[in-house]
C-alpha cells in the first residue's frame, strides 16, 4: 500500500486563491452592494421573524449547493487555466443560485402586498419613478443619504440612463423627487427614534 505525500501549505495556497476567484465571479453576478442585511443563525435549523404588521412568519432556510467536476488524465494534473475556469464556474453558479433566491423573495412578497408597478419597455414615465418611490421603505445612512438601491434589467437600466438624461433640466421633477426624499428620510427618522426607545 502507497501513501501518497500531502502538503498542506501548498493546500492551503490553493484553496485561497481559488475562495478567491470564486467570489470575484460571484460578485459579478451578485454584486456586494445589492446583498441584503443579514443576522447570522449560530444555532438551530430554524428561525422566524416578524413583520411590520405585526404577523410572524417562518424564515424559509434553504441549503444551497453547486458543484464543478473536472476530468483528469492519468498523471496529469489540472492547469492553472482550469483552475481559474472552475473557480468561475462555481462562483457564477453560487451567484445566480443568490440572485434567483433574493429576486424570488420580492416577487412573493409584491404578490402578497400589490405593490407592483408595471412598466413596458421603452415606456417609462415620470410617475412610474415616484410610484416606485412612494411604495417602499427607504434606508438612510448615517451621513443621511438614502441607501435605496434598484434592481433593474439591462433593459430597463438603460431605459433609466436616457430618461435620466431627458429630465436632467425637469425642475419640477427634482421638486417631487426631493419631497419624496424629504418625507421617507422624516419617516426613517421617526422609525429610529422608536427602535432606541425599545433598545
């Protein structure tokens, strides 16, 4: 019997860069700044939480699981080429399998609350834009800019892009756009002083 030798510190190397890479190309996919506050589950196989209305739902934890298969010829190894590819397909695949669980969570949640805004490709409009302001709850940072992120497709990004320019001039557009703003910030603000009150 044949023991072959290991050798952990070059392991270790290998395991790092392609962690590396793998989460690169994850990013790509699902970039970091889109990625939903998170609490960490320490213990347990189930959680909940509870909802501004007052109804506690279960919180549905999904294990998630990608893999990557590699066909070696006797004696040879893989390429560093391959080890790249691999750690891209792995983190591509870890990306899509988040982006389809998070855009899977909202759709739910808008068949549940209504809040939908449907617009045709090519037709967006101004009151779309405050629509789509108006309905959610908006996040400020502590410098008191808003953290309110949309998550478009190519499309309609490129939509947004143009119609941005169009109403660049728009005074009274901006007008609406800020009162929206100063409104969801006086509402943050209020949900906060509550939050330090029951803290």
């Amino acid at each position: 019997m044949f023991m072959l030798p290991t050798f952990p510190n070059a392991q270790k190397v290998l395991d790092d860069a392609f962690h590396k890479r793998m989460f690169a190309a994850k990013a790509e996919v699902f970039p970091h700044a889109i990625h939903p506050r998170v609490l960490q589950i320490m213990e347990g196989k189930k959680s909940n939480y509870q909802r501004e209305d007052g109804k506690v739902q279960p919180l549905k934890v999904k294990r998630h699981k990608v893999t990557a298969s590699f066909q070696h010829k006797e004696g040879k190894g893989m390429s560093l080429e391959t080890f790249d590819e691999k750690a891209r397909e792995v983190g591509e695949k870890l990306g899509k399998q988040m982006w389809n669980m998070l855009t899977g969570t909202i759709d739910e949640a808008v068949a549940e609350t209504g809040n939908e805004v449907r617009i045709n490709n090519g037709n967006l409009k101004q009151e779309d834009v405050f629509r789509m302001l108006e309905m959610v709850q908006h996040e400020f940072d502590e410098r008191g800019d808003s953290a309110q992120k949309l998550i478009l497709t190519p499309a309609m990004a490129e939509e947004f892009k143009k119609r941005e320019c169009e109403w660049a001039a728009d005074r009274e557009f901006h007008a609406k756009l800020d009162d929206i703003k100063r409104r969801k910030k006086e509402e943050f603000d209020e949900r906060e002083a509550r939050r330090r009150l029951v803290d």
